[in-house]
C-alpha cells in the first residue's frame, strides 16, 4: 500500500508546483512592448518595432528535450509560414537549461523559418512570468499586449482563430 501512496503524494507535488507556475505567468493583458530579444544569430527582435509595422506576434518558450515541443514544432513551422504574409512575427526561446549546441543543431537540421533565441540567463522567462514547464506560447497583439497564453500545445483550430482575429483587428 505504500507505493500508491508515494504516487499520490508525488502527484499532489506535481499539481502544486504546476499550478503555482502557472499562476505565476504573465497574464493576459500584460504588456510586452519593451522587449528586446537577440537572437542565436545574433538578430534583434525589438517587440516595439514589430508593434510599429502591425505584426501579432507568437512567443513559444521550448526545450530540445521536450517531446511536446518537438511534436508541436512542425505545426508553428506550418502556422507561422500560413500567417506570416498576414502578419505574424514567431520568437521561439529556448529555456536556460537547453544546450545551445543542440539549439543550434535543431535550428539548422529541421531548417526552421523563424526567429530562435536562447534564454541563458532566464531573464526572458522571468519576463513571462518565471515560465518554468515547456511548451509555454503567448499570443501578443499589435499593441504590445498579451492576449492568450497556452501551456502544453495549443488547441490549432483555437490559436489559429485567436491570431487570425488579433491580425484582422
């Protein structure tokens, strides 16, 4: 009896520390405009520029060594080449703990279209929230707000509708 037991503590710790990050993220409605984000080839993504030229952007905070992330990447490739001439600008940032080695190896092997930065320092996550589990995606608006965040991978139908209402505002 002390086994199932041991699983059920555990499980009430995991819900806890999941809750509590979760309570912790940015909310809706926070702004971002003054972000700044150099990527891992060294680009800046100035958030108030892209507010200047009209873009909604996708902020997804992934790891190389989440399995969630990896599934969903193919489908922010998918999202973020549809939306792209509509308007949507991506920032993928990868977590503190990642090696930028193998950032940089997936970034080229799977040759993906979108800006990649790595968070070094966290501050980045901090920014969000103290963002702590991947994959974590914020949808932000022209204005520099946040207007949806997901936890896990997003509902496509949902995120799509979200972004597509954001640009056509």
């Amino acid at each position: 009896m002390a086994f199932p037991i041991k699983w059920l503590i555990a499980a009430g710790i995991a819900a806890v520390v999941g809750v509590t990050a979760y309570k912790n993220m940015a909310s809706t409605g926070a702004e971002m405009s003054a972000l700044n984000i150099t990527t891992i080839d060294q680009k800046q993504v100035d958030f108030a520029a892209l507010q200047s030229q009209g873009k909604v952007t996708v902020v997804n905070f992934w790891a190389t060594s989440c399995s969630t992330c990896m599934k969903e990447m193919p489908h922010m490739v998918q999202m973020y080449n549809e939306l792209k001439p509509k308007g949507l600008e991506y920032v993928g940032i990868a977590m503190a703990y990642d090696n930028p080695e193998y950032i940089k190896n997936y970034v080229n092997e799977k040759k993906l279209p979108f800006n990649i930065a790595w968070d070094q320092s966290g501050a980045l996550a901090a920014k969000f929230g103290n963002i702590l589990g991947t994959p974590t995606t914020f949808v932000i608006d022209k204005q520099g707000k946040i207007i949806k965040q997901y936890v896990g991978e997003p509902n496509w139908d949902e995120i799509y509708a979200v972004i597509n209402k954001a640009i056509a505002v």
